[in-house]
C-alpha cells in the first residue's frame, strides 16, 4: 500500500516542526486554537488554489498532486 504525504505538510515542517505537529494533533478541531498570524494569512493566501480559482496560465505551476518514486534504478 503507498502512503502519501501532502506537500502542505512538508512546507508546514520547513517552517516550522512545531505547526506540523499542531496541525496533525488539532486537524479536527477549531483552527483558532493552533493559528496565529501567519498561518491565517497564508491560509488567504492560499484560498485560490483550494477554491480552484488561480490562473491557468502556463508560466504557474500550481494545483499540482506530485509524486516520489521510491525504487532504485541502476
């Protein structure tokens, strides 16, 4: 079975381990109690891509599902 692990998780660890712990242990619960500042604007600045509203144009890459091969070639 593969696992997947959404990309916005690992920009939550870049920036900061501490928000993707926060994030995972309150998923279900009120974001009020885990967003600060930062993480509410950037939750605005990211509305279009969850709405699917941002360009289309080719120059942007964005709306993308990526995925990492795990086996080895030689």
């Amino acid at each position: 079975m593969e696992s997947y692990i959404p990309i916005s998780k690992i920009n939550d660890f870049l920036y900061c381990p501490k928000s993707l712990y926060l994030h995972l242990m309150y998923e279900g619960f009120d974001e009020s109690l885990f967003h600060e500042k930062p993480q509410k604007e950037g939750k605005l600045n990211h509305q279009p891509i969850e709405e699917k509203t941002y360009s289309t144009a080719k120059r942007f890459i964005v709306g993308k599902e990526v995925y990492a091969n795990d086996e080895i070639h030689f």
